[in-house]
C-alpha cells in the first residue's frame, strides 16, 4: 500500500482507489473505503462550520458546506492541530465564482478567524492604572505601547462590524460604508469592536513598534484618540509600555 | 507639530480615557472565568457518517453543474455587489489584514 | 520505568469536553479521571489552557494523541514531538497513548485514524517511530488498537500478533478499545471473543469504551462505523465484562465525541462501568 495514492483518493472521488484495498473476503472494496473518504471531508467541514460561524449564518448551512467541500480538497489542514483549520478560506473566497456578488463575504471570514486566533492566543495582563497615571507626566509621544497577543485587526471596505451584528446581536441592516474592527480580549471571550476614524492606522502603528506620537501621524483626518484609548483599556489590550 | 504639543494631545486623551473606563481588575484564573463557550473545531478520533455522505460527492464549481444558492441572512443583505461607494474617502488604499502576533 | 498500572486509578473515565466544565468540577462521580486530546490544548492560551489547569489539580489526566501519525510512511513530525513532550512536562500525565494508524501524509493532515497493512515493514517503521516517541516524551506510550473499514491484500499477520510484537519490540503498553475490537471484528470478518482470549491482557493500561453506527458495505454486508456518537451498545459491554473478568480491574474511558450528551447521560455510562470494575475490585 502506497499511503501517496491513498492519500490522494480520500481527496478526490474521481481517483482510482489504490491497489490491495479488498473487504476480508478479498473483493474490492470501494465502498468502505468510502467510510475514510466521508470522515475526512465531514471532520474538516464540521472544523470550518464552528469556525466561520458568521459565513454560515450568511451562506446557509447547505450552501456552506459544499463550498467548504470545495475548499478543503484543494487546501486539506497543513497543521495536526485544527483549531485554526481555515487560515486560507479568506483568499479562496476572493476566487470562488458562486459568491462573486457577495464581496464581502472575505472580509467576514477574516473577522471569524481573526476571532478564533484570538481566543487561542497567549494571556496577557493588562497596565494597571497606576502605571497609566505615570505615564501622563512623561514625554508620552516619544513613548512605545505593547499590545495584548490576542489583539486583532481587520480592515475592511465593506460594513464588517455591522454585518457581524446584524448576524449575531439582532443589528440593524448594514448600510454601504467602509467598517475597520479590532477584535478585544479582556478575559477568555473575544468580541469586534467598531474602530472610529483614524483608528486602525493608529493602532496599526502600535503594533509595528512605534512611538504613540507616530502611530497618532498616522491617522489621516480627524481621529477620537480619547474613544481609542478608552476601547483599548475597557478591552484590557494595552499590556506594557518601552521607551 | 513638536512632540511636546503631541505628548500634550495624548496625555489628554488618556486622561479623558481613563475617566471613562472603569479599569477593573480580575483575578487571574478566576474559575468563573473559565465557564463559557468553547469556539473551533476540536481535533478529535471518531469517525465520520459512514459510507454516504459529503466524502465521496462529486462538486464541480467551474462547470455547471454548481446547483447550490446562498441561502442564509446574505439574502436580505443589500449591498452593492462591488463594493462601490464605500471607499474610505474616495481613495484606494492598501489593506492590512490579518496582522501577526504583537 | 513507570507504573502506567498505577498511573491511572482503575475507574471509569471520560473524554473531557468543554461544555462538562463546570458539572465535572460540582460533581463528577463516579469518574475518577479525564482524558484529552492532546492537539486540542496547544495553543498559546486563553480558555481551554485555563479550564485545564484548573482540572489537572483534581483529576489524573490521561493525554491522547490523535496526530501523532505513528503508521505514516514518512518520519515522525520533531515539531509535533516537541508540542507533545511540552503539554507531557507540564501536565504530567499518568497516561499517554496514540494509535496504530496514520493521518499525515506530504505535508498535509487528513484528520481521520487511516489503516496500515500488517506486515514486517510496517512494523518495523511503526517500533521505530515509537522508540522515538518513547525517547522525545520520556515515557512509556500506550499504543491503541484501530477500528477499520477496509483489508489490505499484503496484509501478513493478524492485528493481535502485529500489536504483541510492537510491544515486545518497544517496551511500550496497550490501550484496548473494545468498541474497535467489536468494530473491526465485524468488518474483517473475525471473532472478538478469539481475538480478545489471544490479546496480551498484562500489558493493558487503559481500556476504551465507544458508540458505534451501523451501514452496510459493498455488497451488502454489516459494517459499523466507530462514531463515539451513541451509548456504548450491549455486545461491547459483554466483551468488556469479560476482559476485567480475566485481567482484574482496569482503567476505562467511555468515549463520546459526537452528539455529546449532557452530563447526566455521559456520567451514566461511567455509573455502567463502574459496576462492572466493581465486582472483581
């Protein structure tokens, strides 16, 4: 038995099964290798259901996974560990012909795996306010802050946030605009945040090591620091400050 | 701008900040903590539905034999489908996605 | 080298889900001990690292590989072996065990416990792989028994010789499953009662229990597919009464992975085998 064609069988129905594959009376058996067949593609689309819970609120159960059928022959888990199984079905999306007319649907799974990857992602201990208070008699622009691991950005030109709400906390119908989110971890539960103008430029300078006065050069526009700032205490995501 | 009107700017924010947020300290590892919902799919050593199902059907996207139609909440989604109109100030901009890790 | 006998109580366990959190740590009689699924806790943090910290405090924890890939063709994944050996230090189990199948091949990870054919090779490739392990980790692995759906023309050897011989080889133990053994009893067409009488019984550190389902092959056939869907049926409880009737009491999970029951049902399964280990314990 050569596990390369066994492997290529189980993912794809129209290969011939491998050689020496026989039920125990020694007749072929394309029927219960059929059973490996199903169990690998079922297993990995129950993986992309509970990780894209919002994709499948917005395709529908059917529809989504077929495509998830579609997705996972071409791009079968390249980690033992499935927990963050799907780190390519943003891009697939982008070329998938059915839902040409849902630009948005890309942006959306980013979001979902951006929140995943939060939840596993390391703890942190947030600045105590004491240390923030310090922080106000310094020269702060010149200073560096460390952000939380499980801190995520998503940049979109689509409503991601409004469509996420609309898909899970009753929101209203998401109305044409531009919508950046950061995904917040004050304890184990990982939640998008819409961003105000300016907001992801800001924090995406954090996150790129600079210095708050550079990050703050950043944002083009008008920016609300004091409703950035206040997100990202409230979400316990600032976690250290550098010189 | 000097830096130092800039350090004046943000000391400001985080003053206004820090007035608006209740920073509440949690105790680490607070049982309570750990009650709540599990997300992704877990690695697991059962097998799946047997002989028919999803692992052996044949789906052809590019032909036409795709029979399938979203039918979820994107129905009742009305947005362009290109996108149009909902660039930040009229300008292209490069899209960051998908940061790594700080 | 370390008892795995003593490692884990010979009481009924369970496979530890998240959603038995909190019933677990209010009552979880009569499970004397939880297992998990070592891929399932390698991330970097957040709440499934936390849960458990919480529960290796109170309950001896059995970790179970499911990725290991021991029956692959190529070499074992050092990465992988690197993970394993790093959840091991810091749980310190009082049990390790992966199976006797493959699951990752050029890269990519099937998710799914394939069969290898019974031959000299295989079992070459598969002592080597879990000297390996054995060395990476530290510790003596149980190595479990596989349900399967398909024969191998080059098979050699019957699985019970093939996994007696991996053991003399490697020094490592065994995991039984019953439910496997009542599975794939049925699909090639063998007795489990003989395959269990010629079973090398000392050698076993844990027994499984599990659902199963049952579909029909190619030409019609009984075959029952390993789901870990359902309550663990009548025959594989008689085969299990008489396996702890020989070998004495022995730790036994009840395996349930899909549609998981609420806790009430899943504990009532441990309560099932509980009064079976009673008896002779």
């Amino acid at each position: 038995m050569n596990q390369s064609l066994f492997a290529a069988a189980l993912l794809d129905p129209d290969a011939p099964l491998p050689r020496g594959i026989i039920d125990p009376l020694g007749r072929p058996a394309p029927k219960r290798f059929a059973v490996y067949r199903n169990t690998v593609a079922s297993s990995l689309i129950d993986a992309l259901k509970a990780g894209f819970p919002t994709l499948v609120k917005l395709l529908g159960e059917e529809f989504f996974s077929a495509m998830a059928l579609v997705f996972l022959r071409a791009h079968p888990p390249k980690s033992r560990i499935l927990m963050l199984y799907g780190g390519d079905l943003p891009s697939f999306l982008e070329e998938f012909q059915p839902v040409a007319h849902l630009g948005y649907l890309a942006d959306i799974a980013r979001v979902d795996q951006a929140l995943r990857e939060s939840y596993h992602s390391a703890d942190s201990a947030p600045l105590p306010e004491a240390d923030f208070q310090q922080l106000l008699g310094q020269d702060i622009a010149a200073l560096r802050l460390t952000l939380a691991p499980s801190l995520r950005l998503v940049r979109s030109r689509w409503p991601v946030a409004s469509i996420f709400a609309a898909n899970h906390a009753g929101g209203p119908a998401p109305k044409p605009a531009a919508e950046d989110v950061v995904i917040l971890r004050p304890e184990f539960d990982p939640a998008p945040h819409l961003l105000p103008t300016g907001g992801a430029e800001f924090i995406a300078g954090l996150l790129a090591g600079k210095t708050l006065g550079e990050s703050l050069d950043l944002a083009t526009g008008p920016i609300d620091l004091a409703a950035i700032l206040g997100l990202l205490i409230a979400g316990r995501a600032i976690v250290g400050v550098t010189k | 701008m000097s830096i130092q009107s800039k350090s004046l700017i943000i000391a400001g924010a985080l003053t206004a900040a820090l007035c608006s947020v209740a920073t509440v300290a949690s105790a680490e590892d607070a049982m309570e903590k750990c009650f709540g919902v599990a997300l992704a799919g877990q690695n697991d050593c059962k097998a799946g539905e047997g002989t028919t199902c999803a692992g052996t059907s044949k789906v052809d996207f590019q032909g036409n034999s795709w029979k399938f139609v979203p039918a979820g909440t994107c129905m009742t989604m009305e947005l362009p489908a290109d996108g149009a109109g909902m660039m930040r100030n009229g300008a292209m901009e490069e899209l960051m996605r998908d940061l790594p890790e700080a | 080298m370390f008892d795995y006998a003593q490692g884990l109580p010979a009481k009924p366990g369970v496979g530890y889900k998240p959603q038995h959190f909190q019933a677990i740590l209010d009552n979880a009689n009569p499970v004397g001990w939880l297992e998990i699924h070592a891929e399932n806790y390698m991330g970097a943090g957040g709440r499934p690292l936390a849960q458990l910290r919480h529960l290796v405090e109170r309950f001896p924890i059995s970790v179970h590989g499911v990725g290991l890939s021991i029956g692959g063709e190529g070499p074992l994944d050092r990465d992988h072996l690197q993970r394993l050996r790093h959840l091991c230090d810091w749980l310190n189990p009082a049990s390790f065990s992966e199976h006797l199948a493959w699951s990752t091949h050029d890269g990519a990870f099937l998710n799914d416990l394939l069969p290898v054919p019974y031959t000299m090779v295989t079992l070459a490739r598969v002592a080597d792989h879990i000297d390996e392990v054995q060395e990476a980790l530290g510790r003596r692995m149980l190595l479990e028994n596989p349900s399967t759906y398909i024969a191998f023309a080059e098979t050699a050897m019957g699985e019970v010789d093939f996994l007696s011989e991996v053991a003399r080889r490697t020094g490592c133990g065994l995991l039984l499953d019953v439910n496997n053994v009542y599975v794939s009893g049925t699909n090639q067409n063998y007795d489990p009662v003989g395959y269990l009488d010629a079973f090398p019984l000392h050698l076993v550190g844990e027994v499984h229990l599990g659902g199963h389902h049952e579909d029909s092959d190619d030409h019609g056939k009984r075959l029952l597919i390993d789901s870990h869907g359902a309550e663990v049926l009548g025959p594989v409880w008689e085969l299990y009464a008489r396996v702890i009737d020989r070998a004495g009491p022995l730790p036994t999970l009840i395996e349930w992975d899909n549609d998981v029951p609420d806790w009430p049902e899943l504990a009532a399964e441990a309560a099932r085998a509980a009064r079976i280990l009673e008896p002779v314990g």
